[in-house]
C-alpha cells in the first residue's frame, strides 16, 4: 500500500533546515535583500543538483545560504518548510541548523536562532507541530571554531536541546571534535551527528565512544557486524536518508539501501530527508520508497519505521506514548481499510 508510509504520523529527526530552501524562495530572498545569484532562474538551479558526491552539493547549498540575512528570512524559511511536513503527517520535527555557515559571514547568532524558533513556534501554534532545534559544527573547521560557535550559541540556550556534526565527513572523524562534545555533555545538552554516510564504520564506533545518542546516517555500520550488534543492543537509533543517499551516490540503486537489512537485524531506524530541497523530497517521499516504491518493506515494517521516529526522538515519554498510540490507531484503520 503505497500510500501507507505518507499517511502514517511521523517524526522528522534528520533535517537541515537551510537545506529546504527551495529555488522560488531562494530567489524571492536573493531579490529583497540584493544577492546576486549564480544562476539566472530557477530552472538552471534545478539543473544544477545533479551531485556526484557529498561536496558537490555543498559547494551550491552554501552559496545558496547567503540570500538569508534577515530573521524574518530564517522564520519563513522554517514555516515553509514546517507547511510541507505538515501534509505528509509529520507531527514533530528535531531540526538541525548550520550557525557557522551565518555567523561567518556576519550574520548575528540571535538573527539565526531567534528567526528559526520564531518559525518553530508558528509551526506549534499553527501547524500543531512540536519541535527541538539542534545546533550543528562544520566538521571541516576546527574544533575550536566549534567550540566558540557553541559558545556564542549560549545566551540562546533555551532554544535549543542538543548539538550535532555535518558537512563533509571524509578525513574529519568524530574524535576531532572531542572538547565541544564534552563541554556540550557539561551543559547538559543532547548529543547527535552525522557518521558513516562518507566516512568507515569506525566514525561510528568514535560517536559512541564520544556519547552521541543517535547516530545520523550511519550506513556503514552494516559493514561491521560487531558494531551492528553495539548498536541493536543499546537501541543507538539511525536518522537514515534513503534519497540524499541515492542523490548524493552513497548508494547507487535504492534497492541496495541498508535500511532493510538494518532494521530486520533488530536496529532502530528512521527515515528522513536531510536535504529535501536539493535530493528530490521531504519525508513523505522518503517513506514512500520504503515499500514498493524500491526497498521492499512490508507494511508492518512502514508502520515500524514510523513507530522508531517517535521512540527515537527527544520528546519525554508522555508525548511519545501518545504519538505511539496515534500511529497504531491509523496504523490499524488504513491496513483494515486495505483488505477490505
């Protein structure tokens, strides 16, 4: 039942919000505030997301991240893309957002995070949908770029629960980044990244020494049975992103996903968009080559998936009994419904 993954309540636990800046507002931004694009429409922009690798994709997302100056900028981008979860039945979203990629061009810390809550509590009152924001270093600065970005992320600290790493992964382990996990540990806060999409299965054993949570991604651990054993044991969810891996070559049919497998092996796996406005979909569409879209889940396993969103988030235990309970209740109608 194709429609099922769509239609199921969800969580999104593996977004970049500047990576839903789609190309209508990327050049409605770029003319009000006098940025000067590469590109002359939005056709050529489209054209242009045919992604040999990781950083092929990240030479344009970071071009395109400068048209956001304003926290009127940061807020609409944020409620748009709170405006298309809310039609594939995302009920809460933990969003990752990138300060260093603002921050050193001059925009202010309180622009970033203060436009993004500010998007976040209109999806709330709004939209119904609850949230956390995650604050991300580049892992192709240095730890101690990250460790003063963290820094100046804390007069805003009440906005956000947890802090994570991305970019690009290749020759930037985990353990470079030690001092900004420990100290983020001091503070209380929560501890995600990504590992493993680029990078060997021992980025992910180095996440786990360093107290991460949920790993992001994290494909390559079905490289290494011992650490697959490490992560179905302690229940380490992975926010995996069957589309940017497709897009971005990590694998080369969405047949060959590990998702399946990791998920029959007994892990807690989600699916996710990471970038959706750059790899060809937000989470419905993720959800819906789960089954006979390509990677051949059963229905039951959807409904797993959709299940794992929730009991791997950062909600307390009352909201994720209660999403829970939604999801078994459509869960049970829809799959009536389709014998019937």
């Amino acid at each position: 039942m194709g429609e099922l993954g769509r239609a199921l309540p969800k969580a999104e636990l593996h977004i970049h919000i500047e990576g839903t800046l789609e190309p209508d507002l990327l050049f409605e931004l770029a003319a009000e505030n006098g940025v000067e694009l590469p590109y002359p429409d939005v056709e050529s922009v489209q054209a242009a997301y045919d992604f040999g690798e990781l950083q092929d994709f990240l030479d344009i997302y970071y071009a395109a991240c400068e048209v956001l100056i304003t926290r009127e900028d940061f807020r609409r981008l944020t409620v748009a893309y709170l405006e298309r979860v809310a039609a594939d039945n995302v009920r809460h979203v933990e969003i990752f957002c990138d300060p260093q990629t603002h921050t050193d061009r001059g925009i202010p810390m309180d622009t970033v995070i203060g436009g993004i809550g500010d998007g976040l509590d209109e999806g709330r009152d709004r939209l119904g949908i609850t949230s956390h924001l995650i604050i991300c270093f580049l892992r192709h600065l240095s730890c101690d770029d990250a460790m003063q970005t963290l820094e100046a992320a804390l007069p805003f600290a009440d906005r956000w629960i947890g802090v994570g790493l991305d970019s690009s992964e290749r020759d930037h382990p985990p353990f470079d980044f030690r001092a900004v996990y420990e100290r983020a540990g001091q503070l209380g806060k929560r501890k995600v990244g990504h590992a493993g999409e680029e990078g060997p299965p021992e980025y992910v054993w180095q996440a786990l020494e360093l107290g991460w949570e949920r790993i992001d991604h994290g494909n390559a651990a079905i490289r290494d049975p011992q650490l697959v054993e490490r992560l179905r044991r302690d229940r380490t969810p992975l926010t995996m992103c069957p589309l940017s891996n497709l897009r971005l070559n990590v694998v080369k049919d969405i047949r060959d996903h590990p998702l399946p497998e990791l998920l029959r092996r007994g892990l807690v796996v989600t699916a996710n968009s990471d970038d959706p406005a750059y790899f060809g979909g937000y989470v419905g569409a993720n959800f819906a080559v789960l089954g006979d879209g390509g990677m051949g889940l059963s229905d039951e396993e959807i409904v797993q998936v959709a299940r794992n969103s929730f009991e791997a988030s950062f909600m307390d235990a009352q909201a994720k009994r209660r999403h829970l309970a939604e999801v078994d209740a459509v869960a049970a109608r829809l799959l009536a419904a389709s014998v019937d």
